[in-house]
C-alpha cells in the first residue's frame, strides 16, 4: 500500500459520499481523487482505468457546472432516465466493454483488459446518469463497484478494493436518499 493509494482513496471517499450526499462539493473533490488514481492506475497497467480517471477528471468539471446551473440556470433536480436511454447506456456499455478490451488485449500488456474495459464503460455510463441527476447511476455504480473490488484485490491494490466495497453500500444508501429525495420534490 503505497502513499499514493492511501491518498487517493482518502480523497475519493470524501468525493463519493459528497456525491451521495448530493453535494455540489463532490466534483472539485473529484478532480484531485481523480488525478491521483491515474497515476496510481498507470502503475499497475490497469491503462482502461488511466483513461478512464482522465475521463472522470473532465467530467467532474461539466457535471460541477450542470450541477449548479443545469435547469434554466437554476439547480438540476433528480429525476429518473427513460427506459429507452437506460436499454441505449447499457447497450452502449456491452458494445464499449469489448471493443476497448479487444484492443487492450491485442496492443497493450494490460492486466485484465476485459473486466478493466468493463470498468471503464459502465463508469462512464454510470457518471453521465450523475452529470445528469439520473436515480438510476446508483444502481450501475454497484454494478461498478462489484466488479472493482476483485479486480483491485487482484492487482495487489488492497486498500482501494476495501474501499470500493465500500463504496458499494455507499451506492446503496445513496440510492435510497437520492429516492426519497426525488419523491419529497414531488413532480418535476
């Protein structure tokens, strides 16, 4: 367990249960757990999860804007996504989750290059449902997160795989408050 790996998690766990509190603060927090993951990732040829921190890093910065002015200038509510987008995000997740891991395997020493694919495609589904204050991204970040631990526990990052189990029943809790949140603002 490298200093590294103890302070990005640090920062990250601040960052998610920001983000599960529904806290604007969540994304600038974001941005530096982020950053330092990459390097942290690039270190153990896990180059799907290097992308997609830098990924995460970009996103950070729109979601913390649509965030704050999102509707109409005014704070973006949580709603819930139509079926139609859920069926094209996890069809897009499939599609992204092979095409990234065939060209991982064939020009890259990755580690995993299918799971780490798996990872990055449905993280990346996942923070477009959050940039959007969709309920839904809880339910695909547990996907994520279930995913991530034995593939972090795999790789020797022991720390970060305790603490996306973690962020498991983090998305869980944050599931239910973003719900009961979206029923307590009524129709929007």
């Amino acid at each position: 367990m490298s200093p590294l790996e103890i302070a990005a998690n640090a920062v990250m766990a601040v960052s998610i249960v920001l983000a599960g509190r529904n806290n604007v603060h969540s994304w600038w927090t974001g941005i530096v757990g982020c950053a330092m993951f990459a390097l942290l990732f690039y270190g153990v040829q896990l180059y799907a999860d290097v992308a997609l921190q830098v990924f995460f890093i970009l996103t950070c910065v729109a979601g913390w804007v649509q965030w704050l002015r999102g509707a109409g200038g005014g704070a973006l509510p949580i709603t819930s996504a139509s079926t139609k987008t859920l069926a094209g995000l996890a069809l897009a997740g499939i599609a992204a989750t092979v095409a990234y891991g065939l060209m991982l395997r064939e020009f890259t020493d990755a580690y995993a290059p299918f799971i780490d694919s798996a990872v990055l495609a449905f993280s990346v589904v996942a923070q477009f449902l959050l940039m959007g204050r969709r309920i839904e991204t809880w339910a695909v970040w547990v996907l994520v997160n279930t995913i991530s631990v034995p593939l972090y526990a795999s790789r020797g990052l022991y720390l970060t795989a305790v603490l996306y189990a973690a962020y498991w029943v983090n998305a869980i809790v944050s599931w239910w408050w973003w719900n009961r949140q979206m029923k307590r603002a009524g129709p929007g």
